[in-house]
C-alpha cells in the first residue's frame, strides 16, 4: 500500500481531489480527478497525476450519490487503479476561516461548529466545503483532517485594509475585508522565493486572474491589502461575478425593482461579470475569440479594472518590485497581459511582447524596474504541503523541494 494525502475541494455539486504520495522524502503528486453533478446524473473523471482524466464508471442510480458516496468513487478508483492507496490525512479547501483562523489547523467538533458560523459569509461554499469535510471523516475515520482556509493568508492585514467605514460594531461583529485566493497567493509567493529570493522579499503584486479574479498586495512575502472583501463578490470583474460596485445599487434593486435577496444573489454571483457585460460567455478565450462589440467591451471592461487594482495597490505598498500573473487568464491570455501592461513604464514596467507571447516565467524586459512573472498556481499542492505539516507527516519545504519524514 501506498501512503496518500488527499487535497479536496468540494462544492455544491461536485469534489475536486488530487492525491499526492508520500515517497523516499518526497511529496509526488499521484493523481487527481473530479466528480461532477452529485446527486443528479453523476460523472467520474480521473487519471495519473501526467496525464488528462479520463471517463471513470459510475455504478449507481440516478439521485443516490451524495458528497460521502462521490469520495467512495474516488478512493475505490485510487485502490484499484493507482496500485492501491492508503489515505493517512485529507487536507481540505475551506473558503471562509472568519477572522479565527490565520492558519491550517486540525478538523475537530469544535473548529467545524465555529466554521458553521460563518456560512452566512460565504453561503455558495461553505456549506459544502464543510459537507466535504464531514464525508471524509467518515470515509477515513483513521486519517488526520486538515482544513484550509482561502481568508488565512490575508489575516496578516492592518486594520485599515480590513476594515469598512461603518460603525465599529460591524468589524467587531465580523463585517470586515477578509480577503480571498489565498491559498493560490501563499503557494505563488512560496515559488517566487525559491526563483527569486531577493525579491520576494520586496514589494510584490500577484494577479490571480481566472473565473475568479483577484489581486493582492505583499510586502516580506505577507499579504498587505487584497481587492476581495467582506464575501468574494468584492474588487475585480469575474467570470459571472460583478466585482466592485456601488452598494447604491442595491439599494435601488431593492426598493426600485422590487427584487429579492436571492434574485439580487443570483444576479451578482451567476449573472454578472464578463457573462454579463458581454451577454456572450463567462470565458475570456471565447470572448478574445469573438468579433461582437459586447466581446470588447467586457475584456476592456476587465482589464481596465486590473489597472487600476494593479496601481492602487502600489501606492499601497509604496511602489513595485516584481507583479506576478496566474490563474487561468493570468497564466494562458497573452493579450490581456499585455493590454493590462502595455504602457505601465511609469510603474517601472517595460513587457517583453516575445516573452509574453510564448508565456514565458519572465515577461520584462532586462531593464525593466519592476520584473514581471507568469507563475503557474497549484492550490491543491498547497493545501497537501499544508496538510503534511500540520498533520506532523513531513516537515515540509516550500512547494516541492526535498522532504523529510518524521518519525515518532
């Protein structure tokens, strides 16, 4: 049998998982695959870590998977085609860690009681992050349950990056700027210390651009300031997720349009952003693809508002030494980088157009001031290296270097 530690990310209809294997030292990634559409007509995708998943069966009727019998398919899959596995510890992606948790810690009754307090802030993930998280405690009684937090990474804020101007109960109350990405920000911020240690240390921006978008501010490699906010709504357009927007607006739904909370929820989660904006499609390719003006108007939409995120944050942090892109635009959408960095020499950037159009690690220019990356996020590796450590398993270095088992 092989020693696993399992990343999951489970959602309302769906868990993601990848495993990794615990090896002569080493973390290596095993394999990963998706269940999609719990308790309708499931599907099962699964493969070698090298490789793209692939169709798995699913021998089960129609409405009886749930999120237990959906991580069933998953480790029956990883015995029998993966030479057998033994899960010694789950890590878990948990959205929402309230202002508690500045780091992972251990799965207990009390810590998941707390967690479901928080639901009402992220009410699209929590919930089934913490259904998640109950399932593998009873698939995997034995193993440690690790729980990671998407707010922990940003706990390092001053209250003024946290807080809104509303009367001081509010924040005490728990209505703050929590932040979000944070997991894809800790992991990125890791790599750029093995790549470049110096300036990691410095004034740092990392864009994590994607169906979800957000940008963050680092100093010493801690987060300073993050366009993300009291729910993961705030700051950037997103895929179907309007961004920043005047709370004037809401009011007005409300009183003018008569529209209910969970009309105006669905309209700002599920009907907004780039879907909106271009009535076409929540996806960047598919608009970079198209030739209808509203196509336009969406992407210049985005990338106007990561401009401005991009300088408000260094004035925040007092300039720039390096911005990093990641996600999948950030990471694939040559042309969004360079709109967004085209003419930003007053920034200290001055793009490599040939770098940046083969997605080069580095997109700048030799002499350009502020150097600028394209680093691929893994947040499943980040919540497995997070996992091994707290559970005691290995004493983990950044994002695959050598390891050391521990023993008793």
């Amino acid at each position: 049998m092989v020693d696993v530690i399992l990343s999951l990310n489970a959602g309302s209809s769906s868990i993601k998982f990848s495993a990794y294997q615990l090896s002569a030292g080493q973390l290596l990634p095993l394999a990963h695959g998706q269940v999609d559409d719990i308790g309708d007509d499931t599907t099962f995708m699964a493969g070698p870590a090298s490789g793209h998943p692939t169709a798995q069966p699913v021998d089960a009727p129609r409405g009886s998977v749930d999120h237990r019998a959906a991580l069933g398919l998953a480790v029956d899959w990883l015995k029998r085609d993966e030479q057998g596995c033994d899960v010694v510890a789950v890590g878990h992606r948990v959205v929402h860690g309230g202002p508690d948790y500045a780091e992972p810690v251990l799965a207990d009754p009390a810590v998941l009681e707390r967690l479901r307090t928080f639901i009402p802030l992220a009410p699209l993930h929590q919930p089934h992050n913490l259904a998640g998280v109950e399932a593998a405690l009873q698939a995997f009684p034995d193993a440690a349950q690790v729980l990671c937090f998407d707010t922990a990474f940003h706990r390092s804020h001053p209250f003024v990056a946290d807080t809104f101007a509303l009367p001081r109960r509010f924040y005490d109350d728990g209505v703050r700027r929590y932040g979000f990405h944070g997991l894809s920000y800790e992991f990125v911020s890791r790599k750029l210390r093995l790549l470049a240690p110096g300036l990691s240390r410095g004034r740092v921006i990392i864009a994590h651009l994607g169906n979800g978008a957000s940008v963050c501010a680092l100093r010493d490699g801690r987060s300073v300031a993050s366009t993300m906010g009291f729910t993961a709504l705030d700051g950037l357009p997103m895929g179907t997720r309007c961004g920043q927007l005047d709370p004037g607006v809401v009011l007005y739904l409300l009183s003018e349009k008569g529209m209910s909370a969970a009309e105006i929820t669905d309209l700002l989660y599920k009907q907004s952003g780039l879907k909106g904006i271009s009535a076409i499609s929540h996806d960047m390719r598919e608009l970079e693809a198209s030739d209808d003006p509203a196509a336009r108007d969406a992407i210049d939409y985005f990338v106007a508002r990561v401009r401005r995120e991009i300088g408000g944050l260094a004035a925040t942090i007092g300039g720039v030494d390096a911005i990093v892109f990641t996600g999948g635009i950030g990471e694939h959408a040559t042309h969004v980088r360079e709109q967004v960095l085209g003419d930003m020499g007053w920034l200290g950037v001055h793009l490599d157009r040939r770098a940046n159009g083969r997605n080069a690690q580095i997109i700048s220019l030799a002499d350009s001031q502020t150097v600028v990356f394209v680093i691929p996020t893994d947040e499943d590796r980040m919540i497995a290296e997070h996992t091994a450590e707290v559970a005691g398993l290995l004493n983990v270095r950044p994002s695959g270097l050598q390891f050391a088992r521990l023993t008793a």
